[in-house]
C-alpha cells in the first residue's frame, strides 16, 4: 500500500509522488507517515522532509507550514522548499559562517535575537542539507 505526497509551496509544485514513508520536521517534533495513517493536520517547523519513492530514499528542505494526512495523502502546504541539490553548498556555508558571526556579536534587541537565530537555524538546514 503506498501514500501520495505532494509538496507544495506559493510559487511551484516540488513532490507528487506515490511513496512508501516518510518523515516530516514538526514543531512538537519528527512527525512519520506511514500507510493507514490517523488524518493529522499539523505545523510543520524549519527542517529536512524524508521520503521514500520506489525504494529510494528523497529529500527536501522544508521552512516551515503545514501538513496535512488524510486518506493516505499528505499534503504539505510549505512557506518555502527546495530540493537538497539546488542549494549551492559553498553559498549555504558562508551564509552559515555569517549569520554565526552576527550571532556571536550578539543584539539588545530581542526581536532582532530572535530573528538572528531563525536566520542561523535556516541557514545550518540549508548547509547541511546541500550536496
């Protein structure tokens, strides 16, 4: 029995596949689909999103928005995604390298603290997700 995912963001469609599992970045933690699964709707935090597709295992970078599981269809509704090879990694990793600097020289603002650190936590997905 297989599950249908499709990943969607505002400006593309990236996945609609027939899959055999997969997991999924939620905010109160790993969420994993497989067949049969309860219907969920859930938020879904900044993270990589697995799945496995005719015995090969996939991945996409996800920031964040919602999942939903009904009827063994998955449908994640993303702010933002892209697939892993279309990261440039030395980019990711400077980017990682900056925002840590920026991090370290540390703000009064706490909303500018806060923005920073989703920044790094963005930007250390990223780096670790590229190929």
């Amino acid at each position: 029995m297989a599950l249908t995912l499709r990943i969607v963001t505002p400006t593309r469609v990236l996945v609609e596949a027939e899959v055999s599992e997969i997991t999924a970045p939620g905010e109160a933690g790993e969420l994993g689909v497989l067949p049969e699964h309860v219907t969920f709707l859930g938020a879904l935090d900044l993270g990589v999103l697995r799945y496995i597709e005719g015995g090969a295992a996939k991945a996409v970078v996800v920031h964040g928005g919602f999942a939903e599981v009904k009827d063994d269809v998955i449908t994640v509704l993303a702010d933002h995604a892209e697939f892993p090879d279309e990261i440039d990694s030395g980019e990711a990793k400077a980017e990682l390298t900056r925002i840590a600097a920026e991090v370290d020289r540390g703000r009064d603002d706490p909303a500018e603290v806060a923005e920073l650190l989703l920044e790094l936590k963005r930007a250390e997905v990223r780096a670790s997700a590229s190929v």
